[in-house]
C-alpha cells in the first residue's frame, strides 16, 4: 500500500504542475512512505534470513508470502 501511495507521489511531482508549498508537502510525504517500504524490506529480508539460517534447505523451497 505504501509503495503504490508512493508511486503516486512520485508521479504528481514528476509532473511538476504543483505549486511549490504543495511539491514540499508530496516530496515530505515521499520520504516518510520511502522509509516505511525500506523498513518493511528490510523485515523481510531478516524474515528469510532468520528462515534460512534455521533451515538452509528452506532456502530452495518455494516462498509464501504473508498477507
């Protein structure tokens, strides 16, 4: 959701048709969801490296996702 929130963000300022107080509020906002798909990265990462220290062979099995 972020990520998608993010794209958004992106786009509007890419247009650069903003006015400048309202392209610093999008650009604020950008960095908080960046930060937050980053954490949420990097969660993950240690999600399957914790799964792969436990299990090297879960390592060449398939990986479900969480919802």
């Amino acid at each position: 959701q972020a990520l998608g929130e993010l794209e958004s963000v992106v786009d509007r300022l890419e247009h650069g048709d903003l006015p400048l107080e309202e392209a610093l509020k999008q650009f604020e906002r950008g960095i908080e969801l960046a930060r937050a798909c980053q954490s949420s990265l990097k969660q993950a990462e240690q999600r399957v490296e914790i799964r792969v220290q436990k299990d090297p062979q879960a390592a060449a099995e398939p990986f479900e996702a969480e919802e």
